[in-house]
C-alpha cells in the first residue's frame, strides 16, 4: 500500500492548524511530541517494511526522537528484533548501561552531599 506524500501527512500530525484550522479540539492537546511506543510503530511500518517514509523525514516528523530513530535503523531489521549489527549493539548496550550506572552514582553522590549540607 503505497499513500503519496506520507512524509508531508506525518508533519501534519505535529501541527496545531492547517491553513487557518484548527486541527484539534482538545485543549489539552499537545501534539508537538509523540510518544516513542508510536514512533517506534510508524518507523517500523513506514520505513522498514514499506520504504514509504525515509529515515530523514521520519526525523524532520520527529526531531526529538532522532537519535532514538538512528538506533533503531542501525540495529532493527523488518520484523522489529533487533539482529542487524548484534556485536555492535551488544557494545552499545554495555555503553549504556555503563551511562546510566554513573548518573545513578552522581545522582545518590548529589543527593548524600545535599543531606550532609
């Protein structure tokens, strides 16, 4: 199924008005972001599987998630198990776990220094 200018209708989502209307009705709204479950979803279908959307255009959509949207081109394959590339998503794995261990480490140092004060 192929739908023209997927790229173009995916930006609108992000949009409070088109053409001086308004797109939602909801004043809560705020579809300036869009959760990762739900780029994960479109980038799977309309990337990988398709080839609809680019990966560039799933970041101009998405530029908060680009990073996230890099990854998952670089290590995910069609069905969403992440097989392309094991050994170097095995060191990015290690890599990150590594990260987080420090920002908990600076996190409980901060917060020890805090009590002590």
């Amino acid at each position: 199924m192929q739908i023209p200018d997927l790229g173009n209708k995916l930006s609108l989502i992000t949009q409070m008005e088109f053409m001086g209307l308004k797109l939602y009705n909801d004043k809560l709204c705020d579809p300036a972001k869009v959760n990762s479950q739900m780029i994960y979803k479109l980038w799977l279908h309309c990337c990988r599987k398709s080839s609809a959307v680019t990966i560039e255009q799933m970041k101009k959509f998405a530029p908060y998630a680009a990073h996230k949207l890099d990854v998952l081109d670089r290590f995910v394959d069609a069905e969403g198990k992440t097989t392309l590339n094991p050994e170097e998503y095995k060191t990015f794995r290690l890599k990150l776990a590594e990260q987080k261990k420090n920002e908990n480490k600076a996190k409980s140092a901060a917060k020890a220094a805090k009590k002590n004060f």
